[in-house]
C-alpha cells in the first residue's frame, strides 16, 4: 500500500498488511502527517485493486 498526499506526491508511510480469508487489512502509521486529504493505493500483485480517500484532523 503507498499513501499519496493531494497533489500525487508519495509520502512514504509505513503500513502494516493483516489479512485472513474474507479478512484483509492495512494499518497505516499517519503520527508524521500533516492535516490534510491524502489516497491510499492498494495493489495487489502488482496491479492496483482499489484507492481510498482519508483525512487527517488534529
């Protein structure tokens, strides 16, 4: 998984992937970012399965 800020840029957070069957998911460490809107990219195999909108509020 990689996390993109609004405008594309990479912001190299570490995540965490915990899967089961019909179970699967990442933790993201966002303690360093900043506020703003920011994409998380999931790929799987190489190829992206789906893309995820957050926002990080203080």
């Amino acid at each position: 998984m990689k996390v993109f800020n609004a405008i594309g840029a990479d912001m190299g957070v570490p995540s965490v992937y915990e899967g089961s069957k019909g179970d699967n998911r990442y933790t993201i460490d966002i303690r360093h970012l900043p506020q703003g809107i920011y994409f998380a990219r999931i790929l799987m195999d190489g190829a992206l399965t789906s893309t995820r909108r957050f926002m990080v509020a203080r």
